[in-house]
C-alpha cells in the first residue's frame, strides 16, 4: 500500500506566470463512462490525469473494455466487449464517480449490480434521484447492501427530476440516448460537464436538444459509434486560481480558461473585491485589487450563496471562504448543497481566521485576518484546495496531510503552483 501523502508548504510568497486549467474533472468522469454506450474506439483528450479518473478507468479494465493513456492527457477506450459483472467493491469506494456507471450498463448490457459509491467526506449524497430517473426509462431497482439494476429495455419517458442533480441528470441523458422513442428530462442540471456530455453523446450520434437549459430532449437510437472528442477547461480549477492570485496578492494569467462559463464565479468574486480581465479566452487577475467586500445596497451584510447552474458553483465555496478571509468587510457564506462542507472551517480558525460558523451551512466572515501556519487535513478535494491557498498566503510553514483528496481533482497541481513561484515539497508519510 503506498504511503500517505503530505504537502509541506512555506507560504507568503508572491506567484506570477500563467498557468493552463485542467479538462473538467466532472466532465471526464461521466465521458469516460459514456464510452461504454457503443463497441467502436472513442479518443478523449485533455483528459485530467488525476485519481478519480484512473479509478475509473480501473473499473472500466475490470469490465472487459480496453482502454490505454496514449499520451499523457489523451485516452483510448475501445468498449467491443464489456463483461457486467458485479462492480469491484474496493473500486466503487473510492470515488462516487461509480455511480455514472449505472446508465451505460443498463443501456448496453441489461443490467449491473453496483455497491454504494464513495468519493468526498461532505456529507450525506442521496443518490435517488438516479434511480428514481432510470425507473421511469423502465429499469427495476433493488436496494440491499447492493445495488442491482435490471431493465428488459429501457423507453423514453417524460421524466422530472425530484432535484437538479448533475450525476442523475447524466445517468439519464446517457440511458436515454440508446432507450427506445423520445425522452424530455425536465428540471435537469444543466452545468459545463453535463453540456460537454451532452455535446459528446451527440458527437457519437445521439440526438439531444436543449444543452445547457434545464429541459433536455433525448431522441433514443439504436447505436452510437465512437467519436475523438476534447474535454473542455475545469470552470473550478479556474476559480481555485483567482482565489490563489487574491489571497497571494499575485498576478496570474489563466489560459484558455473557457470564458463563456465564468460569469456567475466572476459575479461573486467581483463581491468580494476581486476583479478580472478577460483577454480572448483568456483570464487576467491582477495583483492590484481593492480587495474590499461589496455591501449590499443600504450597507447591509452582504451574502454569498451557491446554488444549481447557472449560480455560484457549489464546489467554490470553499475557496471563496479562504478567500474572504483576505478581504476587507464582513460576508455571510450560505453554502446549500453539502451539509457537512463547512466543517473545514474550524483548521482556517486555528490559523487565525476570523470566522463564526453560525450552523452547518452558514459561515460568517470578517477580514482581513492575517494567517499563521498549521498543520492541516483534506476532508476532501475543495476543501482541501482552500486549505492549500490558506497555507501559501499565511506566514511560517504549514503541512497539509491527506493531500490525496486534493490529487483526487487537481492533476499535478504542487508541480504547476511551483511553477508560478509557490514553495510546495510533496512527501510521502511514513510516521508510524
């Protein structure tokens, strides 16, 4: 078993540079299940090299599908045979990615028997509305210690989600595309990676209307073939690096960083006193900024929320939390989506934040504070980003332990901060 990883971080340095966002982790986790939905070669590039998506990889071998790293951020997956056997346990815990496996194997072989998913500590994630969605598209759900979907043909519904759920909306979208006759996904989440799926299912030959809005129209077909298709830019990676360019006083330039997807993480940066510059594709965040947090009209406490797309991205919370704590003012933090999120608060206190958190889904915070050094933990991957951006703006020297949540969404992300100047020493941890 390899050893625990940590990162050592000396903080207070002022980056420059630019830096490249990683393809859309949440856009290459349901891609790479999709692949299951026809026998031809499908090529992905700018695919993230990160845990999750290894793992999942490692479940598609376990299935009998062929799949190679033909370079280090294209793969090849060439799904003739796929062998639906039970889903490797140890596999399925690592990451809650596994449950967009459901629709692919329903579609193409019929049925799978799946354990619940893993992936981050942040709390309770319901995964009805899946099942709900792929019952009225005609599969037979048992819940046990397994979960064991069968289905002798699945069929286009008019189907509302109980919730705009970005995995249930894809397992959907994904079923529906090989199901028999039409199939309308009404209150569907409609997020980048849910379009770059939708945009992918129909480069395979689905025929999906309504990307990007929240009612999605599915004509079902009776095969798709392969396809080569490019993962678009991680709007939450591009978020993590303007809240790294505010919190360090630095100037960044984010390339490529897919702009027609940034406007609601802009919106809420421009409240916390942090401007950008879009320059083609591209992201200026400069180093001057006022760094003083927009009252609401009248000089009430301002709020910053996140809610379903197009709002505030529920993943940047986190990030934004860390970086309010360097901005002038006071901001009430409503994150709805996770009920344990917040919980990470608590290290940013110990370094000196000034935070209340007022209950498991408010936090109030009041800045500046100057950060000291600490020794922290990654409950799971945002957090552990934030905590990582709180590290390189604090003074003295801080160590981040189960630095493989963060991995688990951020590829190579100690050697491409060292690049902008950022002092990381990657470790393994052998105590004990």
């Amino acid at each position: 078993m390899a050893a625990p990883l940590r990162y050592i971080v000396e903080g207070g340095s002022t980056l420059a540079g630019s830096i490249h966002p990683s393809g859309n982790k949440n856009a290459a986790l349901p891609i790479i299940a999709a692949t299951l939905l026809t026998d031809q070669q499908v090529t992905l590039e700018n695919v993230p090299r990160i845990r999750d998506c290894e793992t999942l990889v490692e479940l598609m071998l376990s299935l009998g599908v062929s799949a190679e790293w033909t370079a280090r951020n294209t793969l090849v997956i060439e799904a003739k045979v796929v062998q639906p056997s039970a889903l490797d346990p140890v596999l399925c815990a690592k990451i809650r990615a596994s449950i967009l496996l459901a629709g692919p194997l329903l579609a193409r072989c019929g049925g799978v028997t799946r354990p619940p998913p893993g992936g981050d500590v942040s709390g309770r994630r319901r995964v009805d509305t899946h099942f709900l969605a792929l019952e009225q598209l005609g599969a037979r759900v048992e819940i046990g210690e397994a979960y064991v979907l069968s289905t002798s043909g699945l069929r286009g519904a008019d189907v509302f989600l109980d919730e705009p759920s970005v995995t249930g909306t894809e397992n959907a979208l994904m079923a529906a595309s090989l199901a028999s006759g039409t199939t309308t996904l009404r209150n569907a989440a409609s997020e980048p990676h849910v379009q770059d799926l939708a945009h992918f299912l129909n480069a395979m030959g689905a025929s999906i209307e309504g990307i990007g809005t929240n009612t999605i129209t599915i004509h079902g077909t009776k095969s798709l073939h392969g396809a080569t298709h490019r993962i678009g830019p991680d709007h939450i990676e591009v978020g993590s690096f303007i809240g790294l360019a505010a919190v360090t006083r630095s100037e960044l330039r984010i390339v490529a960083a897919g702009v027609e997807h940034l406007r609601s993480t802009l919106m809420g940066f421009e409240r916390l006193g942090i401007e950008c510059t879009v320059i083609g594709d591209d992201l200026l965040v400069s180093a001057k900024q006022s760094r003083e947090i927009r009252t609401d009209l009248g000089g009430h406490v301002p709020k910053l929320e996140d809610q379903p797309w197009p709002a505030f991205p529920a993943d940047l919370m986190s990030i934004a939390i860390v970086t309010a704590t360097q901005c002038e003012g006071l901001i009430l933090m409503h994150e709805k989506m996770f009920e344990s999120r917040l919980f990470f608060v608590d290290k940013l206190i110990g370094m000196g934040a000034r935070i209340v958190l007022c209950d498991p889904h408010r936090a109030l915070v009041a800045g500046p504070s100057p950060l000291h050094g600490g020794t922290l933990d990654s409950p799971d991957i945002r957090a552990g980003m934030a905590m990582l951006l709180a590290a390189l703006c604090a003074t003295g020297t801080s160590t981040i332990n189960n630095v493989g949540q963060i991995e688990r969404g951020y590829e190579r992300i100690d050697e491409r901060l060292r690049a902008l100047g950022a002092r990381i020493t990657r470790v393994e941890d052998r105590r004990g």
